[in-house]
C-alpha cells in the first residue's frame, strides 16, 4: 500500500511538471508569436491644431506604471512642460509651462514606457500649433501708384481668422500715424492716415502680431507691402487755396440771378454760395475722385439732416445737404468715425470722395444753415 502510495505522489508530480512546462512554452510562444496583442495603443485625443496654452491629451489601451515615466518621454522642440496622470494612469495630461511655440510642429516620443504586463510601449505622436491669423486681402495692392486713402476710402486689411486673441501692430515708413477700425468680427481693418499724407510720396507698412498672451518681444512680421499716394497737385492748380477761393468770389458768374442757389465748381473744387446774383461765399471742397465723379447738371436741396449715419460706409456725414432724393449725391462736412475721428481736411481742393461733395469744418455748418429744402444747385 505504501509503494502505491509513493507512485501516485511520484505521478501527480509528473503531471504538474508536464502541465507546467506546457504552461511555460505556451506562454513563451504567445509572447513571441503574439506580443503585438499585448502591446499598448496610444493615441492623442485632441486631434485638432493645438491653441497657445492648451493641454496635450494623450490616452492608452491599457493601465500604464508611471514610476519615473518622464525619463521615457521627450518632447521636440524642447519645451517645459507638466504631466498629470489620470483614469487609473491610462490618461497622460501634458500642460505647457510657459505656453506652446505657435505655427509649430511638435512631437511627443514616448519609449520604454511599461504597461501592467510590463510590456514596453513605444510611439511617436505629432500635434499642430495653431496658426497666427494671416492677411487674405490688403487695399491697396502692393506697388500701387496714384493711392488715395482717407476715412471714406480707408484702407482695409482682411485677415483670415479673429484677432480677438491677438494684438496687432501696424509700422509705417516714412513715420506716419494711422487711425484705424475694427469690425465686430475682429477679422477686418479699415485705416486711414492721421492728419492726411504727402502727395505723391511711397509707403511701406509692415503688419507685426502676437497672441495676447506672448511678450511684446515676441511680435510676428505676417504681412509687408509699398504703394505710392497720389501724385502732387497739378502746375495749373493755385497751390495756395486761399487764393483759389478769393479768385472763386471775385470771377465766379452767378448763373442763377434770382434768389438763392449754390454753384459747385468741379475743376477748381470751390463751392459758392450766391444770392440774387451776388457771391455770398465760397469755400474749399472734395469732389468724387476718378470713376466714382460728383454728378453734373442742375439739381436742388432734396433733404436736410444735421448728422446722419451712413449704413453703407459706417460713418457719420455731419450737416447732410442731399443733391438728389435717392440720397446717393449730397454735401456734406468731412465724414468721422463712430469714436469721433474726422478725416479729409488736407484733402479739401482735390477730388477723392465717392462721389458726394465734402466742406470743411466750419464751412458745412455755414452751408447748411444758409440753404434751404428746395435751393438750386449748379454742379460743372
């Protein structure tokens, strides 16, 4: 009985050798043949560009040993960063310190880092940075001759994207100070010069941005263009405008002899006012420039409004005189911004509007006051 007893202790032995050597090489052929199904996927969440301080989401399939795992990651470019593991460290959160590079290609190699099974993971992920917004649209061309800019005919910058999240810096050369717009959707600039330019002299703007939050050292140049302002008043215009208008009051022949009526002369940009047949005043004034020109012929005072607001080109048009019912045509002072600016008084005596007939300070108020709905015009 004893010999029996031995041999079954002698055979079950056999069998947990035999069962745990068939253990051992299915397991080591499963490992070499299979690893793959052991091997961990990882995949970063946020697959879209990158914003300038977001966090880096990186998930894995399995439960990741996170002692010293930063030694198995690197990030290209170089970048100081901060990890938070999370859901039972199968989420890696990585956070700049000091915000991400923008329009910058990153990559995140990760290599060596074990998962439960203690299987190595190795990945090389990539992310996008978002890009700076970018010009779409620039008036004028770059190299434009014969430029006229002003609040009525500004020019405009289109950017493809918001600047809600970026500063922008506009250089000028030769040195001149801009006025400038913004709409509502942060993507359209209208500028005009402060003070009006000098005629036929060339240009350059230079357009810098930076995201809100970057240093003002780091400003980016995304945009450089010339163009050439208007040229110099013609020889056979009095340069002196005084003296044109002293030369409107003394030449000017009323065409209308009878009561009151305003004569408008295109080629030498004064607006007399007469009354039976004798000059009231004149004045200084800016027709419509080339292609968009103040309309000629015989007209009247269609409509009075001391400060009306014009839809079509968001500004103001101060002591409005409407040359006809439509109100397409009218006189008007300078046009202002809705913040108060006003632009176009070194343009008076030079044609630039868009097609109404402008007065300076002082002049429109005078106008306005004189005529009434009704009052003759004369425009030649």
């Amino acid at each position: 009985m004893a010999s029996n007893k031995k041999y079954k202790i002698f055979f079950n032995i056999f069998l947990l050798s035999i069962v745990f050597v068939l253990v051992f090489f299915s397991i080591t052929y499963i490992f070499g043949n299979y690893a793959g199904a052991f091997q961990t996927k990882i995949f970063i969440s946020n697959q879209e560009k990158i914003d300038f301080d977001e966090t880096i989401v990186i998930n894995f399939s399995d439960n990741m040993i996170t002692n010293n795992f930063s030694k198995y990651i690197e990030i290209e470019p170089a970048t100081k960063v901060n990890y938070i593991w999370e859901n039972s460290n199968k989420t890696l959160k990585i956070s700049p310190e000091n915000n991400w590079k923008l329009e910058e290609n990153y990559s995140v190699k990760i290599n060596g880092l074990k998962n439960i099974l203690l299987v190595n993971s190795s990945e090389k992920l990539n992310f996008n940075t978002v890009s700076y917004p970018k010009v779409s649209n620039f008036y004028p061309k770059n190299n434009a001759k014969d430029i006229i800019i002003d609040i009525e005919s500004p020019g405009i910058i289109n950017f493809n994207k918001s600047l809600d999240d970026f500063n922008l810096k506009i250089s000028v050369f030769p040195d001149k100070k801009l006025n400038y717009n913004i709409n509502d959707e942060k993507s359209v600039v209208h500028f005009a010069f402060e003070g009006g330019y000098e005629r036929g002299q060339e240009y350059q703007i230079t357009l810098f941005i930076k995201h809100k939050k970057e240093d003002d050292k780091n400003y980016h140049k995304i945009y450089k263009t010339v163009f050439q302002t208007e040229a110099p008043l013609p020889e056979e215009w009095d340069k002196d405008f005084e003296t044109r208008i002293e030369q409107a009051r003394k030449f000017t022949v009323a065409k209308i002899k009878d009561d009151k009526y305003v004569d408008i002369n295109l080629n030498i940009q004064v607006l007399t006012i007469f009354e039976n047949g004798k000059v009231i005043d004149s004045f200084l004034i800016s027709s419509g420039k080339r292609g968009m020109d103040t309309p000629k012929g015989n007209f009247k005072i269609s409509n009075k409004h001391p400060r009306p607001w014009s839809g079509q080109y968001g500004l103001y048009m101060p002591y409005w005189m409407a040359i006809v019912p439509s109100g397409k045509f009218g006189i008007h002072e300078l046009p202002e911004w809705p913040g108060g600016y006003k632009e176009g008084q070194d343009h008076l005596g030079t044609p630039v509007s868009h097609g109404c007939v402008r007065l300076g300070i002082g002049a429109a108020n005078k106008v306005y006051n004189w005529v009434e709905i009704g009052t003759p015009i004369v425009i030649y």
